[in-house]
C-alpha cells in the first residue's frame, strides 16, 4: 500500500490515497481485533494509536479534496456568470476591455 500511496502523491490523485488511506484503517482495525483476542494491551494500545493517526489523515485530505473541488466550483460558476451578465463587453482571452482601464484597440 505504501507503494499506492506514492503513486497518489505523484499523480496528485486525491481518491487513490483516499483509498490507500481507508486501506490502512482497515488494516490496522484487524490488528486491533486480534491484539483483544491475544488480550495484548500493548499492542492493541499501539494500533489504536495509529487508527486515530490515519483517521486524522484521512479528514484532513478529505477536507483538502472538498475545498479543491469547491474553489473549482466557485471559479467556474463566476466565470460564466460574468460571461452571461447583461452588458457585458465579450473580449478575447488576454486582451483588457476599454471598461476596465485597458488601452483600446
């Protein structure tokens, strides 16, 4: 899995090291099920700390994925509400209209 979790950060894909991550989690639960079968505390205490370790990573980039995915949203929506606005001067991409200050061609 560490392997995947790699390849995630390089490709920048959020949902595969969503996945890597849940994988992790389920992982260490096991663990923690069998470390109360063997009435191992230590053990079991150890991978309980590292449930709660990925459960917090797991939030985390959660929340980073959703805030990308807003800001693309809000992005996207303000560029075609700007496009659809009445009176609105259509220009090229990188050519200033008159409006806004720009040199007039």
């Amino acid at each position: 899995m560490g392997i995947l979790a790699l390849v995630a950060l390089l490709r920048k894909n959020a949902m595969l090291l969503i996945c890597v991550i849940a994988g992790w989690m389920a992982q260490f639960t096991f663990f923690a099920a069998m470390d109360v079968w063997a009435a191992d505390r230590g053990e079991l205490q150890e991978h309980t700390v590292y449930f709660v370790v990925f459960t917090q990573l797991l939030a985390t980039v959660l929340v980073i994925a959703l805030a990308a995915r807003v800001r693309q949203w809000l992005q996207r929506s303000t560029s075609l509400t700007s496009l659809s606005a009445p009176g609105a001067v259509q220009t090229e991409p990188g050519v200033r209209s008159p409006a806004a200050g720009g040199p007039s061609v």
